[in-house]
C-alpha cells in the first residue's frame, strides 16, 4: 500500500513538472490568458490583445509538488499488509 | 459704434479659433486604444493593460499648445494575465471598480510644445482622477496630427483626420489612494503607465 501510495506521489509530481516543462517553462505566476502584441497598419499603434491561454507558472509547480509531498506524507500512515498480517 | 465694432470683432475671434480646432472622439470600437500599466513585483512584474478608451479632444494643428480635452478609462477593462490576480486589481483595496468606474484624464495645457512636420512633443499638464482621488500631472506627450488617414483606416468608409495621443510617465499608487497597506516589497509603489490613443474627425 505505502509503494502505491509513494508511487502515485512520484506521479503527480513528475505530472506538474512536465507540465510546467512543455507549457512554458513559465518562471513567474500562472497565466490564464496572454498579451499578443498587435500594431495598427496606420496609426502605428502596439495594441494588446488578450488570448485565453493556461501557461502554468511556478505557482503551478509548487501547488504540484505540494500535493505529492502530502500525498508521499500519507504514505507514512498507511501500513502495509505485511506489516497487518504480522500483527494477526 | 467703435464698442460695438470692437465687440463684434472680438466674438468673430473667438468664433475663428474655436472653429480651426478640430474635434476628435477617442470612441475606439476596433479596441486599439490602450493604457498599458506595469508594477514591479518579486516574482515577475504585474503587467497588464486597458483599452476601454473613449472621450473627445479638441486639438488645433496650427496651434498645439491649445489642446483641451478629457480622456476616460473604463476601469473594467483592466486585463492581467492571471484571472485571480485580475479579480485583486478590480476589488475594493485596488482599483474598486465597482466604486470608482473610470479614470479620467483632462488635459488643462501644454508647454515646451515642438512641432516638427505632423508630429508636436510636448508637455502636458492636466488633472488624473483614479479612484476618487484627483492630482495635477504634468506628463511628457508626442501628438500626432495625420490629416486625411481616416479613411485608410476605415476602409474607405470615413473621410476625415486622425489624431494620436502617445505618453509614457510614472505614477505613484499610494497618491491615489490604491492599496496603500501593499508593501512596497511586494509589489512597487510606482507604476508605469504608457498611453497610446488615436482619435477621429470625421469630415463631410
């Protein structure tokens, strides 16, 4: 049970790097929508226009790496059937 | 006679000047128009923008110095890029939008004006209200009179002049009453604003 346990830890936090990994890698916070820079053909205005966009930052990660390590925690608590048939 | 004369004159003065500026409305259906603000910050620095622009500016090519006019924001069309983080600036100890809607910027006058070719550079003192809270500034400007492109930029449709506003200058948070408890830390009191604005007189 605790190798379950460790293993689905091991998951979500290997989950959120790769996720943060190939969204960005983003250094700063979480983005829901990005600036996309346009310019006016005749008044040579820049412009920003917003596009929904989920660019995970290192908030993300650290949610991420919070939750395995909570997870990794319980495992700690968990006995193994070994451990429960011993004691039988 | 002479008083009446004189008086007459000085009514077809006033009539003339008023005549030779021209009205721009700064309505921008395309959402062209921006207020880009950046605040520093540990982590990254808070950027975002604002493009809900309207007002009108009354602005004399032969006579820049004479520029009059009142710029709004909508307050609700601040973006950031993080919808929480987006919620925080329109929240009460922010910009408490639902409050303090706009912010409004009225131009009062103009010094060091330099015009070269269609492009003047300038000085621009005029009265910023952001939440509630109103100071006089005096931000540098570059205004940009483009006689007859309106109707490049409306396809055809307009005939007419183009007007564009450009600033870049710093404001302090804690001058009008935005979040002052923030620590500086944090996130910085000052904050950069650049404007970017075209307004239109359409011609008959």
């Amino acid at each position: 049970m605790r190798t379950v346990i460790r293993f689905v830890a091991l998951g979500i936090a290997l989950v959120g790097l790769v996720f943060w990994f190939f969204g960005g890698p983003n250094l700063g916070w979480t983005k829901t929508q990005v600036p996309v820079l346009r310019k006016d053909p005749v008044t040579e205005q820049e412009y920003t226009e917003w596009q929904k966009n989920f660019v995970p930052g290192l908030d993300f990660v650290g949610a991420a790496l919070g939750v395995a390590g909570l997870v990794f925690g319980l495992s700690w608590i968990a006995r193994t059937p070994s451990v429960r048939s011993k004691k039988t | 006679m002479k008083n009446l004369i004189a008086v007459g004159l000085l009514f077809a003065a006033v009539h003339v000047s008023q005549a030779a500026a021209i009205k721009f409305d700064f309505k921008d259906p395309k959402g062209v128009n921006t207020v880009n603000f950046t605040m520093d910050a540990p982590l990254e620095a808070i950027s975002g923008s604002a493009n809900g622009i309207s007002g009108e500016v009354h602005f004399d090519p032969a006579q820049p110095s004479g520029i009059k006019g009142t710029l709004t924001v909508d307050a609700a069309s601040m973006q950031v890029p993080n919808a929480m983080m987006k919620q925080h600036m329109h929240g009460k100890d922010w910009m408490d939008v639902a409050t303090h809607p706009t912010l409004v910027f009225e131009a009062v006058s103009l010094s060091d004006a330099k015009t070269v070719g269609e492009v003047t550079t300038a000085q621009l003192t005029g009265k910023l209200t952001m939440k509630g809270v109103t100071k006089t500034v005096t931000v540098p400007v570059k205004i940009s009179y483009l006689k007859d492109k309106l109707e490049a930029r409306t396809n055809g449709q307009m005939k007419g002049d183009l007007l564009v506003i450009r600033s870049n200058f710093t404001v302090k948070r804690s001058d009008f009453g935005i979040n002052p408890k923030a620590p500086v830390d944090k996130v910085a009191d000052e904050v950069a604003l650049t404007l970017s604005v075209a307004g239109s007189a359409p011609r008959s």
